[in-house]
C-alpha cells in the first residue's frame, strides 16, 4: 500500500491574528469613524473642544468607572445580546424579523402573568416555567407572520411591523385590565412571586441558603458540564482515544454529576464564607449568564447542527435548499418562532430581573428591539460578535446620562453615533474611501455555509 502524504496544517498565532483582524477590520474601523464624525458635530454645535473631550469623557466614566457603572451597562447589555441574537437568526434564514419589539413585550406580558398566576411555587419550577411562558409568547408572537410568509407570501417586513404595534396594544390592553394590581394606584401588573425573581449577583449568597435552589444551581451546573464535556469528547482528537462511545458517555455523565454534586454540597457554605458581589443595590442579575449560553446556543445550533445548516441554506439560496429537499415552509416558521422565542426571553429577563416594582408596567417598551437590528448588522449577524456589539450599544446607552451632565451635550448624540455606525456598516465603500483601503475579494454565500465559526464576524 502506498503512503499517502497528509498534508498538516501549521499553527501560527500571526497568522491567527491576521484572520481575527480581517473578520473584525471593517466594524472597528466603522466605529471610529463613526466616534470620529460625533467629535466634528459636537464641535460645530458647541465650538469647543473642550466640550468634546468633557463629552467623551463623560461618556467613557458613566459606561464604565462611575459607581456600579460597569455593571450597569452589562444589565443594559443583556437585552441587546437576546434581541440581536433574534434578529440575527432571521437574516440567516433571509428573513427580516423586524417586529422584535412587539416579540419582547409580549414575552414580558407571558412572564409578568405566568410569575403571578403559578404563585406557591419553589424556584426550581416556578423561574424555569417563567422563563418558557415568555419564550413560547414570543416564539408564537413571530410564528404567525412565519406562516404567512410562507403559505401566502406576506413580506415578513410589513406584517412583522404591523404587529409590533398590535403587540403594544394587546400588552396595554392587559395591564390595564384583566392583569392590572387592584390594590396598586399605578397601572401595572402584580408583583410576580419571588420564587419567579432571577437573582441578583449579590443574592446568591442567601438565595442557595434553601437547598431547592442549591438543588436548581447544582443541576444546571451538572447540565452544562456534560453538555461541554460531550462535545470534548466528540473531538476528534478524544474520540480517537476512545472508540467506545458507552465508555465517552459514562466519562461526560459522570463529570457531570461530579460537578453537580459539589456545587449542591459546597456552594452553599462557600458562598456565605465569600462573595465577590457585595453591593445589595447593584442590579446586575444571571441573565447574563443566560445572554452568553443564548449566544454559544444560537452559534452550535446555527454551524453544528443539521437544522441549522437548513436555515442557513434557506437564507444562501431557496431554490437550491428546495432541491436538496428542505422544507422551506418549516424552516421559514422554525426560524421565526426560534427567533421569536429570543425576543420573548429578552422581555421576560427584563420583567423578572430589572423591573424595581417586580411588575410589568403599563409603560414598559424601551427601544431595544429597534437598536438590536443594527447591533446584528454591526456583528454581520456572528453570535460571538454580537456579545461585543451589544457590550458597545450598552455602555453607550448607560453612559449617555453622565456625557450630558458633564458637558450639556444631549444624550441623543448617541442615537446619531449609533445611526453612523450603522451607515458605515452597511455601506463599506465609504469606510474604504476615507481610509483608503482596497477592496477584498468578494466571498461566495455558499462557502459561509460551511465556515466553523459563523462567519465573516
């Protein structure tokens, strides 16, 4: 038998960081120029420069410096990753879910009525039973405009923004009626069950005092550990050491419940003895626990998975995907409800997590959904870069207060950043123009189909 040659490929962290840099150049530089142009018209508008430094100044302490700064542009954070996460998996599939908004309010509206009516509960079932009634809200919520467009062709676009405002509606409707607190002189829901509260990073402390939710924490801890020890095991490095996969599942079952049962006996003692998170006003909460498995979620289901691989061949090339034998009706409809369901999330962490009365009030819809879709744009719809997107869009918006404070320059300075990142983004000949950089080889659709990694970022 004649020896194949195996063609190796050589590891070299420079040339790791040249690809890095060509995935994020074009964004970073887009977000320059976008600051850039701010200082000129905070400058034309002030004719000071002083201003302009007090400005950026202000901006740059309040995001991150200031007292609880920093942990408050991660709650502003939050949102964002869910939002633009669900934003992202309907350009994916080519679809422009742009009725996010209403998504996210009626998965507040689900959350504030399931945290309420399963009153009675322990933890361990009542916030998981939350969390789902305000996925499943919002994954119907975009599940209809889905099937319109695939069994009659309705422009996702039109009907999926009709129905922002009759989510709006519909939430009013409910919060001033059959939701509203009785004994409240706000309009507002009932305070949902403590038991459905996601916990703020200083509670947790006296939260896994109970052993129900020492319980809850162990289990998730053990869930993820074999879901993470699997998927080493599965590499192809590890499988070949073990052929047998009995012998890889008692390996990742068994690390997991090995990590279960530590975190269920010693988190508690642990916990009490030390706690890094020691502010009780600090509002920072697990949701971003849950914004960052969102995002490792969204990208294996989306590059690992064969339902992802159909979405993504939807969104390349319809006519293909319909020959191969997708089904493009289920995978229009599964991507908007999955998409739906992210939105929905987003809402219910915000109901359960950040809202100061425990309620959802009347007056609720912050503009997230609308900044999401350029944050997804900003990442080229990349899970990971997403994250970072999103980090950017909530330092801007916890930051603003203070910038204007500090320099009397409107906060809504950061709308018309936010608007020129996006500009530059979606039109990269300027970026090119201005710093003079040639354009690259135009990559194919079909080859992003296969790339590990999601992507050009």
């Amino acid at each position: 038998m004649s020896n194949i040659p195996v063609a190796r490929a050589n590891f070299s962290w420079r040339r790791l960081a040249g690809d890095f840099w060509q995935l994020i150049k074009m964004p970073a530089l887009a977000i320059i120029l976008a600051f850039a142009v701010g200082v000129v018209v905070i400058l034309l508008t002030s004719r000071s420069l002083t201003t302009v430094g007090e400005a950026y100044y202000g901006l740059l302490r309040g995001a991150l410096f200031k007292q609880r700064g920093f942990s408050e542009t991660l709650v502003a954070t939050i949102p964002y990753i869910f939002l633009s996460l669900a934003v992202a998996v309907g350009f994916k599939t080519g679809l422009f879910n742009i009725g996010v908004e209403g998504q996210y309010t009626i998965g507040s509206v689900c959350a504030a009525w399931a945290g309420v009516a399963f009153s009675g509960l322990p933890a361990i079932i009542h916030l998981p039973l939350v969390l789902l009634a305000g996925a499943l809200g919002g994954a119907a919520w975009a599940a209809l405009p889905g099937y319109l467009k695939a069994r009659t062709g309705a422009h996702e676009v039109i009907s999926t923004m009709m129905m922002n405002y009759v989510a709006f509606r519909l939430a009013e409707f409910l919060v001033d009626g059959p939701l509203r607190d009785p004994l409240s002189s706000g309009v507002q829901t009932s305070a949902i069950s403590p038991a459905a509260e996601l916990w703020k990073l200083s509670a947790y402390p006296a939260r896994l005092q109970d052993p129900l939710n020492a319980l809850m924490v162990a289990l998730v801890a053990a869930l993820l550990v074999i879901v993470l020890a699997r998927a080493l095991l599965k590499s192809s490095r590890f499988a070949a050491r073990m052929q047998s996969a009995a012998r890889r599942r008692s390996l990742y079952i068994g690390a997991g419940l090995l990590v279960g049962v530590l975190c269920f006996v010693a988190l508690p003692p642990l916990s009490k003895a030390w706690w890094p998170f020691t502010d009780p006003y600090d509002r920072l909460h697990s949701g971003l626990f849950l914004a960052v498995l969102a995002a490792v979620g969204v990208w294996w289901l989306l590059w690992k998975t064969t339902l992802g691989f159909e979405l993504r061949m939807v969104g390349a090339n319809p006519s293909a995907a319909r020959y191969a034998g997708v089904s493009i009706t289920r995978s229009i409809i599964l991507s908007m409800a999955i998409s739906g369901a992210l939105a929905g999330l987003a809402g219910t962490i915000e109901v359960i997590g950040v809202s100061i009365c425990g309620c959802l009030p009347l007056i609720f819809s912050s503009g997230y959904g609308w900044d999401s879709i350029g944050i997804a744009l900003l990442a080229r719809n990349n899970p990971f870069g997403i994250l970072a997107a999103s980090l950017l869009f909530g330092a801007m918006r916890n930051g603003a207060d203070l910038m204007e404070l500090n320099s009397g320059v409107s906060k809504y300075i950061i709308s018309l950043i936010q608007a020129l990142v996006l500009l530059f983004v979606s039109a990269p000949a300027i970026v090119r123009w201005v710093y003079r950089i040639k354009a690259a080889p135009k990559q194919e659709d079909d080859a992003k189909l296969t790339t590990g990694w999601g992507g050009p970022l």
